[in-house]
C-alpha cells in the first residue's frame, strides 16, 4: 500500500484555483444586447441635370435628365428619395401609378417618403420636361424587386 502525503499549501493552492474557476463559471454575465430599429429605411440620392450643346448649323440643343435615370429598390421597405435640385428652376414630378406629386426647386433638396407593395416599374416624370419638345423626357424608372 503507497502512502500519499499532502503538503496543506498544494490543498490551499488548489482551492484557491478551484474557487476562482467556479466563479469564471458562476458569475458569467452575458453580453449586452441591443435591438436594431426592426424596420430598415433606405435613403437613395438623386439631382436634376442638364446636358446642353450646339449643333453644326449653330443651334443651341438641351435635356434635362433624373440622374440616376434607374434606381431599384426593394417591396414593401420604406425608402426616402432625396433629389436636390441643380439644373432648372423647378421640375414639377409625378410618379406614375401613385398619387405622389411635387416639386424639385433649383438649390433645394425634395424628399419624397415611398413605400411600394407591388413589385412593377414606377416612372418618376417630369411634367415640364416630358417629352422632346420641353427638353425631356425627362423620366426616371424606380424598379421594385
């Protein structure tokens, strides 16, 4: 039969370790959570522009354009469209199938809240500027996905 013989510091050693790893264990506080904003909001920019040239025969020729001219954005998520007016007075807009409608002044930003629950094409129109004889169309397509 072996005899073991247990010097009192290793037995204070080890309940000194085995204490402080019960409270590793015991005391474990769980990180701080925090709760995003459940509903995300997307913001898209956008400017009026102008492209302006001379023909051959000297005549002066001008578009005005949405720039982007596409955006995409998703269903059924709120989206904020800022459009800062840069070239133009002011671009009177519809957008197509909505009652939506405002007006893009020149050095003025315009935010128009959306929020599509039917996926489509939208086309952002400027009234003034629809077609080729006003220096248009100015037109911008928002697909929803």
């Amino acid at each position: 039969m072996r005899l073991w013989v247990i010097n009192k510091n290793w037995v204070l050693l080890g309940l000194v370790t085995l204490a402080a790893l019960s409270s590793l264990f015991f005391l474990k506080t769980e990180p701080m959570q925090t709760v995003a904003n459940p509903t995300k909001e997307y913001v898209i920019n956008m400017v009026t522009g102008e492209f302006k040239t001379t023909t051959e025969d000297g005549r002066e020729i001008e578009s005005y354009r949405w720039d982007p001219g596409t955006i995409t954005i998703p269903k059924d998520e709120k989206v904020k469209l800022s459009i800062f007016g840069v070239n133009g007075k002011e671009h009177p807009f519809i957008i197509e199938g909505t009652d939506i409608q405002g007006t893009v002044k020149k050095g003025e930003e315009t935010i128009i809240d959306l929020h599509f629950t039917e996926a489509g094409v939208y086309r952002l129109i400027c009234v003034t500027h629809a077609s080729t004889d006003d220096n248009g169309p100015m037109i911008a397509y928002i697909h929803v996905n």
